[in-house]
C-alpha cells in the first residue's frame, strides 16, 4: 500500500518529490510495509503478522493493511 | 594415450542413486546440478519432482510464521534487516499475546498445521521465554491445535529442554550459508554455535528445521557445499529462502537471485535431500514472480510458508492454497503430521 499524495516515500524516507521511486513503490507493492511515515519521514514501529501489517508513527498514529 | 573415462550424465546418475535408491548426492554432484545449463533446467525440476513424490509423498505442508520481538538485534548476520548493528528502518517491536492468539488463528484458518513464532535475538532471555509460554497457553486456550515451532536463536541445554515441555514440536535455527562462507556472512557467533545448538535440538527429540539463504555472495560450489552440509544434519525440514536486499543492510545492494539460478538451487537441494521437508521460504515472491513458484512446487519443493514473513510481505495466503490446488497438490492435515 502506499498514499499517492504523500510528502514522503514510505519505503526510502526520502521527499516523494525528489528522485526515482518507482523501485520503492514496487517493493511496496510486493514485499514490503511502508517503513517511513508519509506525512513526516519518521521511521514506524511496524509489526508484520501472517494476515496484515500495522505501522504506527509517533506523530501521526497508526494504519494497518486492513481496509 | 588413453581415452579420458566417459562422463556419467549427473541426472542419469541421480535417478538412480537419489530416485531408486533414496541417496542424496554428493558434493560434487550437487556442484554439476548446479552448473547444468538453462535447456537442462526443466529435466532436473521434473526429476526432483518424482524424487519428491518418491519420498515424501504428495502432500504439501503450509506453515505461517510470526516475529514475536522484531528489531534491534545484537547479531551482525549481514543479510538481516532485524540487526541492530546496521541502518536498517526496522524498528524493535514486541507482539502482544492477544496478537499472537490472532496470528496463530490466522494460520490455521488457511489450513496450515504449522506455526512458528520467532524472535529477533542472539538466544532468548527469560523474559522472551515466559513470554513464549504464556503465548503457547494462550493459543491451546483459543481452541487453535495448530503444531508450533519456534525460532529464538541459540538455546542452552537448560532452554532447550523448557522448549520441549512447553509443547514446542519443531525448533528452527537457519545454518544460512556454507560453513566456508559463514564467516564473511556474520563475524558476531559461528556456524558451530548454530551447529550446536542444532544438536542439542536433535537429542531432545525435537524436531530439526535448518535451512538458509542463497544468494549471499557464495559461489556455486559453495552453495553445493552447503547442501552436503544441511545433509549430513539430516534435518526434518530445510525452509529454502533467496536473499531479499533489504536497505541499511550490507547486501542491499547485492543482485536478486536470477529465476533460473533459483530453479536449479531448488532441484539441487532436493536431490541432495531427497526426504527432507523443502520449504519455499522468503524471497521467492522478488526472484520468481508467480510462475517460478509454481515451477519451484512442481520442481521438488513440499511445503510452503504462507502469508507474510517477519518484516517482509508474503503473497495473500489464499494465492498460495489456489495455486495447490490448481497444482492437485493436497495440503497435509494435522492429522497426518501427530
Ligand atoms: S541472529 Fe537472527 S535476528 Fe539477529 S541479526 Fe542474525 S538473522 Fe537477524
């Protein structure tokens, strides 16, 4: 998963805006969780079960591969 | 002059030393596995098959696994993002037990008769154990008689045998890559202090899962050697994985396995082990996409980890049982494995 309007890369950490991510998006859409806060590039507390994720930023709170 | 003694084709040989007569191959058999040219791949893979169905019969075992402390490990194992000795994103984090009964529900609810809970640690500490216990109650107390396995690192003879009175069927401590070719993969312990805690496993009567991951660096006969290697444990079970770069890692940058490389390790290591358990492990869904995973089911492989890993993302576990089913391949029941 990955936000689409996001200030920052939830793979690399880096401005969505500066450089290349296509490789970062698509180890988002393969095997990873987001890593790196969208809104503010702090690195989550992420817990990878068998059926999901959940990824929690200090600032900004949780969300979780649940739909 | 003499005439140089003709090559035995290694396949020819193998079907009848691995197929006929269930002997693995050797070391350098393995090696000649291995460096078989692309043309050939699909006659190793339809070889290991039969090998497989020969000696392991028809059924797939599926197994789910969940990092119970993830993070901020002392270890230096170079192709691991849990290190806490490398820039990696990964965070500590422990699971709740709640989270845990969860987990453990979810496998089973796929149908897997495995669940193997795991922490990111050199050998557990007393905490990490009691927390594995009151886990292992909480999942019996759920109803859930899913067989657990667990992978804390490595265990002192004291911890070993808690392990087993806890209910702990099947213990997994990964060899990871040939002795040779350890020390260049991790500088923190050595392999013999996985060895041993290996054996120590084996004569508590637990069961033995010891696998690894290729793609660090060895070369071929490397790979080979440590197939031999894995052999001469005898394990129950080898979880096969392909290194998965992570960032902040030393091997962040090391190339993904190419498929073909993946399908011939597959065939190998099957021939070398012709009764062991042989796990589709982490990296498969990066090197293989979803046709070599089914290449690599009809190749040799047995069982599979479904779901996701620790910190990576697997392929949704329903994925996996519609591919075994299109295979004809049946799912081992508990029943079986008690
Ligand atoms: S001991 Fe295990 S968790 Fe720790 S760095 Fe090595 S592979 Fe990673």
């Amino acid at each position: 998963m990955s936000v689409v309007s996001a200030k920052f890369c939830q793979f690399c950490g880096k401005s969505s805006d500066e450089g290349d991510h296509a490789a970062c998006q698509r180890r988002l859409s393969m095997i990873d969780p987001p890593r790196y806060c969208a809104e503010c590039a702090r690195r989550m507390v992420v817990q990878v079960t068998p059926g999901g994720w959940t990824a929690r930023c200090s600032r900004h709170g949780e969300i979780t591969s649940a739909r | 002059m003499t005439a140089a003694p003709e090559q035995i084709d290694v396949l020819d040989a193998a079907r009848e030393q691995v197929l006929e007569r269930g002997v693995g191959l050797d070391e350098q058999q393995v090696l000649q596995v291995l460096e078989l040219p692309d043309e050939r791949i699909a006659d190793l893979l339809a070889l290991a098959h039969e090998v497989r169905e020969r000696w392991c019969g028809p059924e797939v075992e599926v197994e789910g696994i969940v990092s119970l402390k993830t993070g901020g490990c002392p270890e230096d194992c170079h192709f691991c993002s849990q290190s806490g000795q490398f820039p990696s994103p990964v965070r500590s984090a422990w699971l709740d037990i709640p989270g845990l009964v969860r987990a453990a529900r979810q496998t089973r609810d796929t149908g897997a008769t495995e669940f193997c809970i795991v922490a990111a640690v050199r050998g557990p500490d007393k905490r990490l154990l009691s927390q594995v216990r009151d886990g292992i109650k909480a999942i019996r107390a759920d109803g859930n008689d899913i067989q657990i396995a667990c992978s804390l690192g490595m265990l002192t003879q004291e911890q070993v045998d808690e392990l087993v009175e806890m209910g702990c069927h099947r213990y997994n401590h990964n060899l990871e890559t040939a002795r040779s070719h350890f020390p260049s993969v991790v500088t923190t312990h050595s392999w013999e202090e996985r060895w041993d805690t290996l054996r120590m496993v084996r004569e508590a009567g637990m069961e033995v899962c010891c696998g690894g991951i290729i793609g660090m660096g060895e070369t071929l006969a490397q790979r080979a050697e440590f197939a031999v290697q894995l052999a001469s444990l005898q394990p129950d079970e080898v979880p096969l994985n392909f290194l998965i770069p992570n960032p902040g890692t030393p091997y962040e940058n090391y190339p993904v396995v190419e498929g073909p490389d993946a399908l011939r390790a597959v065939g190998a290591f099957r021939l070398a082990l012709p009764r062991t358990i042989l796990r589709f492990a982490g990296g498969r869904e990066l090197t293989f996409g979803d046709l070599g995973a089914k290449q690599g089911m009809l190749g040799g492989i047995n069982a599979i980890i479904v779901g996701n890993y620790l910190t990576n993302l697997g392929r949704p576990a329903q994925q996996d049982l519609d591919m075994l089913t299109d295979l004809n391949m049946p799912i081992k029941a508990l029943s079986q494995t008690l």
